[in-house]
C-alpha cells in the first residue's frame, strides 16, 4: 500500500508548515498515473494523524485525470488507462498535460482569533 508512504509525505510537510497548530483541512491534488485508492489514503491519514496536531483535519483529494496531447494527429485525450497513447488516433507520440500530480494545495490552520488560509 504505497498511499502510506505517500501519506506520510502529506503529514511531515503538512506538520512543518503547521509548527504545532491545530490543523483544520488539507487540500490535495492527486493525479491519476499517480494510482493511488482514496479509500486507502484516507485510511492512512486517520492512522498518521491521530493523537498528532492533525488529528481530526479533514482531507480533501482532488482527483487529476491523465490528459495526453498527441503530436502526431493534435488530439488532446483524457486516459482511461494508464498506458500513454493517444485515445483519438491510438499513436503513442503523446506528452503528458496532467496525471503525475502530488501536491499539498491549501492547509487551513488555526490561529489564535481566526483560521489561517495558505495557499
């Protein structure tokens, strides 16, 4: 169960920046070669988080599709798997617009009189 290990990336980046406040929400954008289950990140984050600074935040995942651009005949396609190849004419000279993202998006952290947005 790879998402874990991602996970715990989550966690340690989320906990430094949050320098011991509570931490409220968690945006992510996770794209789809990454291959990660939601169900099994989500799992992960109420394991990592408990008893911590970020136990009871909430983890919001934005699902990336994977978006080819074909070279040879200009379609740009969106993966229904993840092989790279172009949905429109089936070539494989593709370049890859979206799909690989792992990225924090926004951490919502509490502040003595307000919540502190970060993005």
């Amino acid at each position: 169960m790879h998402e874990l290990s991602l996970c715990q990336a989550i966690c340690e980046s989320v906990a430094r920046y949050a320098d011991g406040r509570e931490v409220r929400r968690v945006d992510v954008r996770v794209g789809y070669l990454r291959q990660v289950v939601p169900e099994s990140l989500h799992m992960a984050w109420e394991l990592l988080t408990e008893h911590t600074n970020l136990g009871g935040a909430e983890l919001v995942i934005e699902h990336v599709p994977a978006v080819v651009l074909c070279s040879a005949c200009g379609a740009e396609t969106t993966l229904d798997w993840p092989v790279l190849m172009c949905g429109a004419c089936e070539r494989t000279e593709v370049g890859l617009r979206s799909g690989e993202e792992l990225d924090i998006v926004s951490i919502d952290v509490a502040a003595p009189d307000q919540a502190e947005r970060v993005r």
